[in-house]
C-alpha cells in the first residue's frame, strides 16, 4: 500500500490498482469519460486529469469535488 492510496481510495469510492511504481488510470469524476483519462500516482499524491479538467494534489481534488457536486445541488 502506497502512502496516499487510501486517501485516494475513500474519497473516489473505489480500490485502485497501481504499478510498482504508484501510478494508476481511472475515470475523471469532473466529465463523462469513455475512456480512464484521470492518472493518480499514490506514492506522491498528486494527479491529472489528461482531458484538461485539472491536476494537483489530493487536497485540491476534494475541494474541486466539493465545488463540482454543490453546483448540482
């Protein structure tokens, strides 16, 4: 277990499967994806969005996600 993959983990919902090296895909939850286009790397906590939504750390998902699900609201 990685240093950040059980933050990562609780917050998005789901187990992730990362490499030896930390780095795993999964959908972006700020659009519609048809394919896994948010790359996580759990050993240093910071991620991208490669469809342009985003990237930074896991402090700056949750609070994006924050926003993101109020607007809906």
């Amino acid at each position: 277990m990685f240093k950040y993959q059980r933050q990562f983990e609780d917050f998005l919902g789901q187990a992730l499967r990362p490499n030896s090296k930390g780095q795993t895909y999964t959908f972006c939850p700020f659009h519609d994806d048809r394919r896994q286009s948010l790359s996580i790397n759990v050993a240093s906590g910071l991620w991208k969005c490669h469809a342009g939504c985003g990237q930074g750390n896991i402090n700056i998902l949750k609070n994006r996600m924050r926003r993101h699900i109020r607007r809906y609201l």
